[in-house]
C-alpha cells in the first residue's frame, strides 16, 4: 500500500514554535472526542482560564505518550442540562467520572496533528496541565524531558 496517498489527510506540523501550549491526559474516550474537535474541562480547572494556542495530547492508553497536538480554536462555556457542543452522553463518559461540576469550558479544536515522534512516558504521565512551548513539545522525547522544560 502506498502510505504517500494519505499523505494529504495529515495536518502538517506547521505550528509556530514559540506558540504556548496546554498537554492534558487523556482516555481513549476523550481523545475519540478530540479527534471530533472537542476537549470538554470542567470550568473550576486552571486551564480554563490559561491562554495559550495549542492543546497537546497525553493519552493514557494504548500508547502512554504524547502523540498529537491540535489548534484551539474556541472556547464555548456549557452548562449540564443545556445545548451546545457536548451530549448528554460526553458529560456521562468524558466529565461525570472525573468531577460533579456543572459548568465546563469546551475547548473547540482543529485537526489534529501527529507528532514527528511521540513523547514517550518514562515517568508517572501526566497529571493537571503542563505549559509549554510547542517547539519544547517537539524537542522532548520524554515526559521528564518535556516536565524540565514546562509550566505546571
């Protein structure tokens, strides 16, 4: 199979290095949602109030690395109950099991965009929300790499 032909179908890693960036964990749910364009954080985390350009993604499972990046491209505040970019089924799967707040901030995304190389887990993952740059994020190829180069 020629993988050239999908080629097209990949963002290019083209992102400024010195834009911010935001690395939260994610389960194979919420990186499912990611790749639809959302990340859902309830409203009491600090990291709905940080600026910076880019989420980039740990995923706990099935790689244990930082794998993709994408450009945030909105914030949309969302109560329980009400309309907007999460069902009732997101808040059931991606927030419910991790907090009881009724309010979070959806994080709209563009495409994500695979890293050259993943930043591989030689530590404890990630926990909270690091900041970096994304040029840090493509220099590290480790977690205690990138962790002496972020923000916590």
């Amino acid at each position: 199979m020629d993988l050239d032909q999908f080629a097209d179908d990949t963002p290019a890693d083209d992102a400024d290095p010195d834009a911010r960036c935001c690395v939260v964990a994610t389960q194979q749910e919420t990186f499912g949602r990611c790749r639809d364009g959302i990340y859902p954080s309830p409203r009491s985390y600090d990291r709905t109030r940080r600026a910076f350009d880019y989420m980039a993604f740990y995923r706990t499972a099935p790689v244990s690395a930082i794998t993709h990046y994408a450009p945030v491209e909105a914030r949309v505040e969302q109560r329980r109950g009400e309309s907007g970019p999460m069902t009732d089924d997101d808040w059931a799967t991606l927030i419910d099991p991790f907090s009881d707040e009724r309010v979070v901030v959806v994080f709209e995304l563009g495409d994500l965009v695979p890293l050259d190389t993943s930043v591989e887990n030689d530590q404890n993952g990630v926990r909270g929300a690091w900041y970096c740059s994304v040029e840090d994020l493509r220099a590290a190829g480790t977690l205690s790499a990138l962790a002496d180069r972020a923000e916590t």
